[in-house]
C-alpha cells in the first residue's frame, strides 16, 4: 500500500515537471519581445519606401499600401501608436480598431506597414495626449495651442524586418 502511493506521488511529481517546462517553452514562444508580426499578415510584393508615398500622398489616400520605414518614436504606455521615417518624410501609425500594439523597445527598427494613408486634422487635446504618451515634459505639451494637418497610416498589420 505504501509503495502505491510513493509511486502515484512520484508519477504526480513527473507529470506536473513536464506540464511546466510544456507551458515554459510555450510562454517563450509568444513573447512579445521576440515576436516579430503584429496584426494581419504583411504582403511581401508591392513594398513601397515612406519617402514615395509621401511625395505623391493625395494619390494614396484610402489605398491598401505597403510601406517600409524605420521606427522613430513609440507610445511609452501600451505600444498603442508609433512614429516612423524615410530619409525625408515622418507619419504616424495607429492600428485598426485598436486591435493589437507593437513591443515599445523597437525605436530604430527597420519595418513594413500594411494598412491604408489617411488625412486628418488633428486637434490639441488629441496632439497633447501623444506628446504625454512619449513623456515629453508639461512645457512641450502646454506649448500646443493649434489643430495640426497631418498624414497617418492606419495599420492592420506590421513587421519588423530587422
């Protein structure tokens, strides 16, 4: 009787180690830090530069577009927004319908884009909640006292290329 139950406690013992290190490799797999695509599935054809579709932005408004740029600024608090360039241009990118965010530790990042370029006029308080979002000071943010034109991608998928 003793020995059955030395070996259910032992046979216990090995069952939960496995289903932990399962769960352990799992949890490494999906890790945001490694992860790499947010979102929906990037097109790998048709990549165009920032720089190209800025220069002509009134003929890709609403357009499905691939872009390829590099990351220059991050939401510091969810990873809900970002700012990215060319060698010229800048725009900021939201993702559709909130559904996903990117990691805030990918600034210099090379990245493809996929969703659609819109225009807006973005007003003070919408200007002064990013400038709080990127923890520029009381100052930068009380300094917003105008609406601003601005172009923004609306994503419904990005990569990191590198």
């Amino acid at each position: 009787m003793k020995s059955n139950i030395i070996k259910l406690i032992i046979l216990f013992s090995v069952s939960i180690c496995f289903a932990i290190s399962a769960l352990a490799e799992k949890s490494k797999e999906t890790t945001s830090s490694e992860k790499t695509k947010f979102g929906a599935a990037v097109a790998a054809e048709g990549v165009v530069g920032l720089d190209e579709i800025l220069a002509h932005p009134k003929e890709n408004i609403s357009k499905k577009i691939v872009a390829v740029a590099k990351v220059s600024k991050v939401c510091k608090a969810k990873g809900c927004w970002m700012e990215v360039s060319g060698d010229k241009e800048k725009a900021r990118v939201t993702f559709k319908n909130y559904g996903f965010f990117v990691p805030q530790n990918i600034l210099d990042k090379k990245i493809r884009i996929q969703g659609e370029l819109t225009e807006k006029t973005m007003s003070v308080k919408e200007q002064k909640h990013y400038l709080a979002d990127e923890g520029r000071s009381k100052e930068d943010i009380a300094a917003v006292k105008e609406p601003k034109f601005v172009y923004e991608f609306v994503a419904d998928g990005v990569e990191i290329v590198n």
